[in-house]
C-alpha cells in the first residue's frame, strides 16, 4: 500500500470515525432529552390532575344542597363552578402556564376551567365525542395526550374521578408546548453548530495525523493481534489523537475482560448446575452449584465429559444436535452413589458456529422424596382404615376364645397334658393381641402423654436398654449427640419405642459376628435430626420403597408393622422418617423431629 494511499484512506477513516459518532449521538441526546421534558411535563401535569383529584371532597352532587339538586343542569353547573373554581384558580396561580379543571360525567359538562378569567366560557360545554377524555372516563385509566386542543399546541394529563367504584368525570392539567419546542430547537441548533466545528476540526487535525498514523500502524496491528490472545495484555501509551485510540483499544480489552469476569460471575451464582463442552466433548466450564450437586470439581476442566457418562444426554446433544428440557436422570457423585437430577441440553451456538454443547441440571432428590411421602401418606391412610375394621372384628372373637380356653383350663386337672395346649393356645392368643393394638394404632395414632424432654437424654436411656442385646450379638456402637439439640414436646414412650425398634432392626441386620451402629443427633433451624445408621446387608432397592407399608417385612417371623408403626408416629408428631441403603454398604435411618409444632401445648389424650 503506498504511502500517499493509506494517509488518504486515514484521513477518510478518522473524519467517519470523528462524524459519525457524533452525530449519533447528536441525535440520541436531542431525542432522550425531548422525551426527558416531556416525561418530567407529564409528571408535573399528572400531579396537579391528581391535586384537583383530592381536592373534591365527595362528586359533584355533595357540593350542592338538597334543595339544589332539583335546579336544573345548568344551574347545578353554575353553583358547582362557584364552588369549584377558587380551588382551579389556586392551583393553577401556583403553576403559571398551567390549565386545569373539572368535567363532570352525569351532567357531560366541563364544571371549571383555570384559569377562569381565560376559559369562562367554556364552563357548561361538553367535550367532542372523539375527545380523549371520553376514553379516560370509559376505561377508568389515567392518560396524556399531546396535541391541538382548545388552548392550541398542548400536553394534556387527564385523570378519572372515581367514587365508590364509579367514574364520575374526570381532571385535567395542560401546558401549551412552545416552550419545550423551543428548548429542543436551541438543542438541536447548538448541536448542528457544535457537529460542523468538529467535523472541521477532525478534517484539519487528520491531514498531519495521517504519516505518523500510517508510522505506527503496523505498531497497532501486531498489538491488537496479541490482544485477541491475551486480554491482559496493553498497548503502550502514546500521545495525542493516537494515543487516544490506543486508550480507547486497551479500554475495550479491559471491558471485554470485564465482561467475561462478570459472565463468569453470574455462571457461578447461579443455583443450577451448569457444566460445558467443546466440540470434541472436553469439558470447557463447570460452576459452583454443578461442584457442590455432583462432587465433581474444575480438576475435570479439559478432561473427556465421557470419562464421568459414557452416555449421556449431553454427549448426544453435541454430536446430533437434539436437545432435551426437564429429563430425569441419575448423575454419579464423585464421594460414590448418585445424584438424581433433572437435566436440559442445548448447543453452544456463536452465530452460526457451533462451539459445544451445554448442560443445566438441578437436584430434585428432596423433591422426588417429599413426592413418595405424599403418596406414602395416601396409601397409608386407606391401608390404616381397613386395618381398623379388621382389628376390631378380629379383636371380641380373640377375647371369647381367651375366655373360654381360660374356663376349659380351670376344669382340668393340673396333671393332664392338655393344659399344654390351653397354654399354647392363650399366648398365641396375646400375641394376636399386640398385633392388633399395633394395627389399631397404625389406623388411629394418638399422642399419649406430651412432655417437653431432651432427645440427647432420651436417645441415651433407650441406648442402656438396649446394650445387653448389642453385647450378645457383638454389635460395636458409636454415639455422637449434639450438646446444641433444644427440647422438644412429645410422647417420650412413643418416641422411644421407634428408636428401640430401629436400632432392633439394625442389630438383626449385621453379620453375625461383626458390625457397627452409629447413633447421632443434629440439630437444625427447625427440628432435631436423629440418625441411626448400620453397615449390615443394606435394603435392596425393589424392597426399599415398601418397608413402610403395613404387613410388608423380609423376615420369616414378622407381622411387618414395626416400621409402619414407626412411621405413623412420627407422622403424629409432625415429624417424618427417612431411609436411604445401599446393599453390602448398610442402611442409615433418619428421624426428623420439629421443634415449633408443639411448643407451648402439653395435653394428655386418649
């Protein structure tokens, strides 16, 4: 390129880069300013509306007396103007320019007009049937309409007069607006001055601009290349026109990096997961809520996404280019087990460039499991209904054969040997029978004797009962209580009976020879968690979603309430119980107590 060339080509680029914006700008700051003034004109003309709104003390009929509201439509309208005006005139005296007055909707008549020396004779006239202020009275709603009006050139602010839900007329406030055109014209005359003057002087100043422009450059093409590279990177700083250009360029890299710090922000604040590939499946960003559902951290940043899902939604996202919004799935968790999410994917697009594929997921786990508690809940309640008539209907045969075994036995000799059998025959009688208070209580659950206890001291007088079985079975047992739990107000036997029969079903859950139980409590803003886990056989997972369900158990004796039972108490208790297992790795059961639900009730109930 010659020398005389680029400096002509420079001269051209530095006038358009000079004229240009400034004519833009020109006239984006003429058209926000018009709108300035004539929002802060709508907002003044709005207020006074609203002053004259206030001003009225009920509607038009109030402000006359009985005997006058037979007088006819025009003498009402005359009274009421002599009654109304000194209000328009005040306000309008205080807001010279101003126009304003009342319209009254039952007599379709203007009642006062300010100022009154100007707009007397208007009083009684009824607006055109095409005028704005029709349409405020129809539809009750508030407007401004620039246009001729009476006055001539005007901004007018009408606002409804609504009474006990009716629209009874309307106020207006008005300014003629010379005085705004006016304003913009001296805008837009200073600013044509002021664009010529620049554009003279960018003429001027380009010609001795343009060698050292044509100099430096090359000088600016090898530093703008680095800069696509590396943002932190600056040009050096140089003087006068061109070193503004050379500001100007390390601003736009410093705001670009700006804007890619606060992209980066936003990422990491958001509550769903979000992680990112490149077209050949490298994980390019991962943000905070995706490291805290999965476990996974920024150390898989430039690893192969296949590496954690061999398939996966987002892989065939990025090679098909079919999305998928609101699938379930379960995601591996780096500490082990899953994550259950919900997962949407869609391509990274950059125009028409694909640059990978992007996946967003949130953990619905305490969703899908408020979700089976609900239907726990509503399968439970019809099961409880029908497991009280049984009861019932089980319950006066079980008691005549309790008798009469008992009358039967008491005729027989002691040495005969079929006493035996009358004995057999009533504790199998009295087993039934706890079965049926247990099926009674599943049915109708009660609290029994509320009392405020301390769930540590609770956990810690059941754990004394219940350390000769764990010494038979050579069970090892970790107990950790948080010394912040708080007193809560419950049926310490009910309570007590759940923590005995789950930390029972643990031990039966051990090996034989080894295991481990580990007793905890946490407290929480609202409740007190309870924890009782065990590293037996663990629940397979067919099994896991029916162990509360009454008559259900995997053992060969076992009337499968225990855990129903449990459940029901709790449930009473405005608590809930939780299970999670994992076969060969144990089962950890979790009881949440509220602390709130009873506080400052205590009752006895049968």
């Amino acid at each position: 390129m010659k020398k005389g060339s680029l400096r002509l080509r420079m001269m051209l680029i530095l006038a358009f880069a000079v004229t240009v914006p400034l004519i833009g700008s020109g006239f984006l700051l003429i058209h926000h300013s018009e709108q300035a003034l004539m929002s802060e004109k709508e907002n003044k003309l709005f207020g006074i509306a609203r002053m004259l709104d206030a001003a009225l003390p009920s509607d038009f009929d109030s402000i006359l007396t009985v005997q006058e509201q037979n007088l006819s439509r025009g003498e009402k309208i005359k009274l009421s103007n002599e009654r109304l005006k000194n209000i328009t005139e005040k306000i309008v005296m205080a807001n010279p320019g101003v126009g304003a007055g009342y319209y009254s909707k039952d007599w379709d008549a203007i009642i006062t007009y300010g100022p009154n020396s100007q707009y007397m004779d208007t009083i009684g006239k009824s607006i055109a049937q095409d005028h704005k202020g029709r349409e405020v009275m129809d539809r009750g709603i508030p407007l401004a309409v620039k246009g001729p009006m009476i006055r001539g050139d005007i901004l007018n602010a009408m606002v409804p007069l609504i009474r006990n839900g009716r629209v009874i007329g309307y106020v207006w406030a008005n300014e003629l607006t010379q005085n705004i055109d006016e304003q913009i014209q001296k805008m837009e005359t200073s600013m044509y001055m002021f664009l010529g003057l620049a554009l003279l002087l960018g003429l001027g100043i380009t010609l001795p601009l343009a060698s050292i422009v044509s100099a430096s450059v090359q000088h600016i093409v090898m530093g703008l290349r680095r800069i696509r590279s590396d943002l932190d990177y600056r040009l050096p700083a140089a003087s006068g026109e061109f070193g503004e250009i050379i500001e100007a360029v390390n601003g736009m890299a410093q705001s670009i990096r700006n804007t890619r710090s606060h992209n980066e922000i936003i990422m990491e604040s958001m509550a769903d997961g979000i992680i990112t590939v490149d077209n050949a499946g490298k994980v390019t960003a991962i943000n905070a809520a995706a490291i805290r559902i999965t476990g996974w951290g920024k150390e898989i940043i430039g690893t192969d996404y296949s590496d954690i899902r061999t398939r996966s939604w987002l892989l065939e996202t990025l090679n098909t280019g079919k999305t998928f919004i609101g699938y379930e799935a379960s995601f591996p968790h780096r500490g082990g087990g899953s994550v259950l999410i919900s997962v949407s994917t869609s391509l990274l697009h950059n125009e028409d460039k694909i640059l990978g594929a992007v996946l967003v997921f949130k953990d619905v786990t305490e969703r899908r499991l408020f979700e089976e508690r609900v239907r726990r809940v509503d399968r439970l309640a019809a099961v409880g209904e029908l497991a009280a008539g049984v009861a019932h209907e089980i319950r006066n045969p079980l008691a005549a054969i309790s008798g009469s075994v008992q009358i039967i036995l008491d005729e027989i000799a002691e040495d005969n040997a079929a006493r035996n059998f009358g004995s057999v025959i009533l504790k199998e009688v009295s087993r039934l029978n706890i079965v049926i208070e247990d099926l009674l209580y599943f049915a109708r659950p009660s609290k029994n004797i509320i009392a405020q206890i301390q769930p540590n001291e609770l956990i810690s007088e059941t754990i004394e009962l219940l350390k000769p079985s764990m010494k038979k079975n050579l069970v090892s047992l970790e107990v950790s209580l948080d010394p912040s739990v708080q007193p809560i107000l419950v049926d310490a036997g009910l309570i007590k009976q759940v923590i005995v029969n789950l930390i029972l079903n643990a031990i039966q859950a051990l090996p034989e020879q080894e295991g481990k139980i580990i007793v905890t409590t946490q407290t929480e803003s609202k409740g007190v968690k309870i924890r009782i886990q065990d590293t037996g056989e663990g629940i397979a997972l067919e099994n896991l979603e029916r162990i509360f369900d009454p008559f259900f158990t995997t053992k060969e004796r076992g009337t499968g309430l225990g855990l129903a039972v449990s459940s029901k108490i709790i449930e009473v208790h405005h608590g809930f119980l939780h299970v999670e297992s994992e076969v060969g790795r144990g089962t950890v059961f979790t009881i949440f107590l509220p602390y709130e639900e009873n506080e400052g009730k205590t009752e006895e109930t049968e």
